[in-house]
C-alpha cells in the first residue's frame, strides 16, 4: 500500500467535460455567466445575499478588510495559530496583524485574549474557524464584542465550506464579510481561487468595485475609486460548478473518514485526535496532538504514509518574529500532526495508518 497521503485527482471527466464544453462554445474566458452562476451557487448554499468570487482565498481577506474600512496603520487581532495568508491578507496593505492566543479544544481564537488586545488603534477582529470548528464563546459573543467596540467582524471560513453554527447559520454568514478558499487541498477546489459573501449590499457593491479596478460600472473604462485587478475565469468557474455539485457527499466522507480515525486511535496512549462537532462541523484536516510528534512523523513516512506539521506559532515565524508567548499556539507547533486526510482514502487505507500508529507506540 504506496503513497496513500499522494494527491489524488481533484478534477474527474465532469470537470473536463465542462470545461470542453465551454470551450467549444467559444465564449469568455474572462469572468461572465459561468461565474455569475458559480456565486448563486455559493450564495445558495450558505444563504446570503451577496457572493463575489476573486483569483485567491488571501486576497478575498484583502478585500474584506478594505471594504470593512481597514487602512494603513491600522490593526487588525488575528489568531496565532491559522494558516499565514491570515495576518498577510492585511500586513499586505500595511495594516498590523495583532497576534491572539487560540482555544486549545477549538484552535479558534480565544476570546479573552482578543479582549485584551484591543486597542484604540483596531479596526477589526478576523475570526478563523479552524478546520470548520466555531470557539466556545459562541459567534454571538463575538458579535457583541465587535459591536461594542466598533470593530469589523471578518469570518476567515477558508477551511468551512459545509460547516455551521448550532444555531444553524453556515459559519461565513455572520460577520461582515465571510471568506472562503478555493484552492488544492480544500473540500471543493477551482485551483486557486476565494470568495466572499455578505448581507450588507453596500459592502457587496464595495468589493465588486475593489476586484475590478474601481470601475464605476461593468465593462467601462471610467472609475471612481481605486480598485486592483482580482478578477475570476470562466474556466475556474466551470470547475467549480461540477465541485459545488460533489460538496455534500464529499461532507459526507469526511465525516466518516473522522470516525474511522476516531475509533482506531482512541485507545492508543500517546495521541490525541482533536475532537469535532461533526453534527455541525466538517473536518478538512485530522489533527493529532502528541509528544513525539517528528519520531512518529519520520516512522510513517517510512510506511509510505505521509502527514503535515500543523501550522507553529505564526509570531515566532521568521516573517514575522513578533514578541508574546502564546501558550496553545506554541504547544500546537510542537505536537501537532496532520494525518491524512483527503477523501478519496478507502476504509482500509486509514485503517492501514492507525494499525501503523499503533505499532509505532507498541
């Protein structure tokens, strides 16, 4: 059994078969009708109003903060532990990522630390719902918290396509804005690609304009504002179209794959499997913490199993070398391992990584 972490195809014959489709009808590559409906899809799904879809998941976090009124100078409290593109969408523009310590039951920021970080100078708070999960507070509590102090509340679901509150609302469609990623190794992929949705009409016209280069209407030359070129393909579109349409039962295995991990590691002493609400919740990763971490890593790969480190504490990377010790964002740069995780995997094959990580700890 060779090469089970290996990428297996995203894309099967109904995403060529678009795309050749599309292609024979000799239309725009540009963004045009295909995105249109690829944005209803989404703004369907998730229920809001507004979906503008954009070239990556980062700059879809640009644009939320530009729209949300975030200049330079400005700070903006982002988690510690989240995927890099986080604090870069705003250090991007020259806005100050201000770093918080996360849960370590949820890995989503913890909201007595965001309280304390606040200062006269934050503009905005982007909440990352790591690997689908929502924190403990609630959103409710970080709605009141924005609102109390003025702040834009920007939902990072970069990895929560196919994730809700309990209350039932799709965790993107609270704050502001909500941003999603497209890319590789999401649930649903176009490449590259991101998307933003919205209630508030103002800010949906806001971050059409800002894609568009500040056009003052479509397919003009005049402009109003400033605005970059962040723009879609049709061809992207046309794939994501044929993913959209795999999305439930792709929840639907991710789901069991996380209670086939769950059952076969539970009585191992040594790991933990971070726990999900699957009930609400789809995993994107499977997270595990542990001592020996690099020995474990080291012994699967030599079983032709491969796994990632977890993202370490983005104040001590070297882009950023920030002072502050953030206690759950350290450890988890020092235990955590992603096993394998994408859905294609069959029963036997995660059966075949927990039988080895028993064996490793026999």
């Amino acid at each position: 059994m060779d090469f089970i972490m290996q990428m297996k195809p995203w894309f099967g014959k109904e995403e060529k078969e678009a795309l050749c489709a599309y292609m024979d009808e000799g239309g725009f590559l540009t963004e045009f009708k295909r995105t249109e409906q690829f944005e209803g899809m989404i703004a369907d799904y998730t229920k809001a109003k507004h979906c503008i879809v954009v070239n990556n998941g980062t700059i879809s976090l640009t644009l939320a903060a530009l729209a949300a009124g975030v200049e330079a100078g400005d700070e903006v409290i982002v988690p510690n532990y989240t995927m890099i593109a986080t604090p870069n969408s705003v250090k991007l523009f020259g806005a100050k990522p201000v770093f918080v310590d996360v849960e370590e039951d949820t890995l989503c920021m913890d909201i007595q630390k965001a309280k304390e970080s606040i200062t006269s100078k934050t503009k905005a708070l982007i909440l990352v719902s790591a690997n689908g999960r929502y924190p403990r507070a609630g959103i409710e509590a970080f709605e009141k918290l924005c609102q109390e102090h003025n702040l834009a509340l920007i939902e990072d679901a970069a990895q929560s396509l196919g994730s809700f509150y309990p209350n039932g609302k799709h965790i993107g469609s609270v704050g502001l804005v909500g941003s999603f990623s497209f890319s590789a190794p999401k649930i649903i992929s176009t490449g590259q690609g991101g998307a933003l949705i919205t209630n508030d009409d103002r800010i949906a016209k806001t971050l059409r304009k800002l894609k568009d280069f500040g056009r003052s209407g479509g397919g003009n030359d005049f402009h109003n504002s400033i605005g970059y070129n962040f723009k879609f393909t049709e061809l992207q579109a046309c794939v994501g179209i044929e993913q959209m349409k795999k999305l439930e039962s792709r929840i639907a295995r991710k789901k069991e794959i996380y209670t086939l991990y769950k059952n076969g590691l539970e009585s191992i002493e040594g790991i933990r499997l971070i726990e999900q609400d699957i009930e609400h919740t789809t995993p994107w990763f499977y997270e595990v913490l542990l001592d020996k971490r690099d020995e474990l890593q080291n012994y699967l790969k030599g079983e032709n199993i491969g796994t990632r480190l977890m993202y370490g504490p983005i104040n001590k990377q070297v882009a950023y070398g920030v002072l502050g010790e953030h206690k759950v964002s350290n450890m988890i740069g020092k235990k955590g391992l992603w096993l394998p995780s994408f859905t294609q995997l069959t029963n036997e094959e995660i059966a075949y990584v927990c039988e080895r990580i028993q064996r490793f700890f026999r």
